[in-house]
C-alpha cells in the first residue's frame, strides 16, 4: 500500500512516488526544493531551456552523465514540465529488474509489468539502463513495440499511456556495438538524449548549490549555519568533485551536521583537502592530494568497503579502483 503526497502550497510542482521493484513511498514536501535545478552556468541554462522545450512533446528521453552528476533530478524536471505531470512519477533501477530473468521475462505478474501499471498516466524513470539484464530489455522492447502505430495503417493505433525517461553512467553506443545492450532498443532510447555535464565543467555554480544545500540541511537538521564562511567556500571551489553534485550534497550534510554556529567554517567540512597559505594569504591545492587524501579518508571510514566507498563518493566501483590504483599506495588500502 502507498501514497503520494500533493505539494498543494507550489502548484508548479508535482506530487511524485518512488519505486524501487514496485515498491513506492511518499516523498516528504518538504523535499520540494530538490526539483530545483540549481546554477546560472551555460550548461544549465542550456539544460533549463532543454527541459522546457522537450516537456510538452516527449515520449521517451535518455539522459546520461556521470554518476552523481543529477539525471533523477533532471527526468523530474521533464516530468513536470510535460502534459502528464499530474501523475505518478515512478522510478525503478533498471539492475533490480535480474528478478525478472528466472522466468521468461514475458509474464504479467512480473516486475516490469508491475511498474508499468504504476506509472500510468504518468512517467516511468529507469536509473541506469546500462545495467538492465538482457531479458528485461526484451520485454520492455516488446512493450514499446505493442504502443505505437500500425504500420500497414490497417490496425488501431496504441498510444503509450506514459512517458519513459532513462539514465547512464556508460555509453550505450558501445554497449549496444558489443551486444550488451539491445540495438533496437538503443535505437528507440536514444532517439531524444540530454547529457549532462559534471561539476568540474560547471565549478562556478558551486556557491550556488553549496548555499542550497546549506538551506535546505539547516531546515531538515535545525541548524542555524545561514551562510558559509569565504575559507570554507575556498576549499570548496578548489575541489574537482568527482562524485559531482552528489559528493558536494554528501559534504555540505555533514558539514551542517558539525556546525553549531551561524556561518559554516572550513573546520566544519570533512577534511578533504589539504591547504596551505601562500604569500597573500591564499589558500590553494594541488589536485593529486585533493584526490588521495579525501578518497583515502571516506575508505577508512567505510573499514575499507570499497562498496560503500563508492556510494558515499557517488562514483563507480570501477573509478574508485582507478582512482585508488592511482594514487594511493597499497599499504593505504589495508588499513
């Protein structure tokens, strides 16, 4: 049993569920403000008009990025922006759906057919199509084949009742090109992409998201930190981020958690990078220890998991094994 809950104080925002295998829940309203995409960089300004121009009109859109870079918060831009946004929003990680291959794949109690049911009228969001197995591709191939015209003109037309949006971290060119990925259905996914850039090509939206996030924990956490000190920023703005927007998101909740005062102070962040003052006073950094000594910390808070690791960093287990052959030796790893 679940409910969605109506943002009835913003009626330019949606009332939205979330899925995981077909289970959803209701989102706080207080969440409202996550919908916002924050930043008056080129690449969202660029993104905004996207969205506003592809929301009336479209059916299915893939959008790709880096992980952590906000593809969920950008397929719910589409969502409200769209003819259907009066209905469910429902996401699902296409990787869940292995369930789906101890049978035929085919059948109408599985959990593809469950999440379709959901998000009618409405939009169906799959987080990482890159990692769909096979058999549910096929299913969900044969299920966008069933609604759309007839091709000989003698059949009744069938029109989707939902809107489809994708993301990927991987490029389903090359996954399609290798047989990882259903050409047919690359070809139908792809027709409409948006690809978002990560943080590092945007870092002068970083005042501004840092000061959203800074809200929006101080009201969820009541805290009284209302703005963020010019050393702090600093060590901000000097960071590469490669867990993008997420990774910042990580940062600025527990640093909101350390404070207990109006401004939030560097001595409030993670210790993630070291810094030193130069002549003026400066403070600067190189990126090689930026990378070694943050990655290294949150693996020695996570005892070593590189899973959970690679979650709190927003990046892939695949980077985070790059990244650590890289630049950390080993004894590091084993501690």
């Amino acid at each position: 049993m679940s409910t969605a809950r109506y943002q009835a104080d913003r009626p330019d925002r949606i009332p939205y569920r979330r899925s995981q295998s077909g289970q959803e829940d209701a989102s706080p309203a207080s969440d409202r403000d996550e919908l916002e995409m924050v930043g008056d960089s080129t690449a969202m300004k660029r993104l905004r008009l996207q969205v506003r121009r592809l929301g009336p009109h479209f059916r299915t859109v893939l959008i790709s990025g880096e992980p952590g870079s906000g593809k969920e918060l950008a397929a719910r831009a589409l969502h409200g922006a769209s003819t259907a946004a009066g209905g469910p929003f429902v996401t699902c990680a296409a990787s869940t759906l292995e369930s789906e291959a101890e049978g035929d794949g085919l059948g109408g109690d599985g959990t593809l057919e469950s999440l379709l049911a959901q998000a009618k009228r409405g939009l169906l969001f799959f987080d990482g199509i890159d990692e769909m197995p096979l058999i549910a591709q096929a299913r969900l191939l044969q299920v966008m084949r069933q609604h759309e015209w007839a091709r000989d003109g003698l059949a009744a037309p069938q029109k989707m009742d939902m809107r489809i949006v994708a993301s990927t971290s991987e490029d389903l060119r090359v996954l399609a090109s290798t047989g990882q990925f259903r050409q047919e259905l690359y070809q139908r996914i792809t027709m409409v992409e948006i690809a978002l850039p990560p943080l590092r090509e945007r870092m002068e939206d970083i005042p501004a998201l840092a000061q959203h996030f800074l809200r929006r924990f101080g009201r969820m956490y009541e805290r009284s930190a209302e703005r963020i000190a010019e050393d702090a920023m600093e060590l901000l703005k000097l960071y590469r981020w490669p867990g993008n927007v997420r990774e910042l998101e990580n940062v600025l909740r527990n640093g909101v958690l350390r404070n207990e005062g109006t401004a939030l102070e560097a001595s409030d962040l993670p210790q993630f990078v070291e810094t030193h003052a130069d002549a003026g006073g400066v403070a600067t950094a190189r990126l090689q220890d930026v990378v070694e000594q943050h990655v290294l910390q949150v693996l020695r808070s996570c005892s070593g998991n590189k899973v959970r690791a690679a979650e709190a960093l927003g990046i892939s287990r695949s980077t985070l094994y790059r990244m650590l052959e890289a630049c950390a030796p080993a004894e590091e790893l084993e501690r």
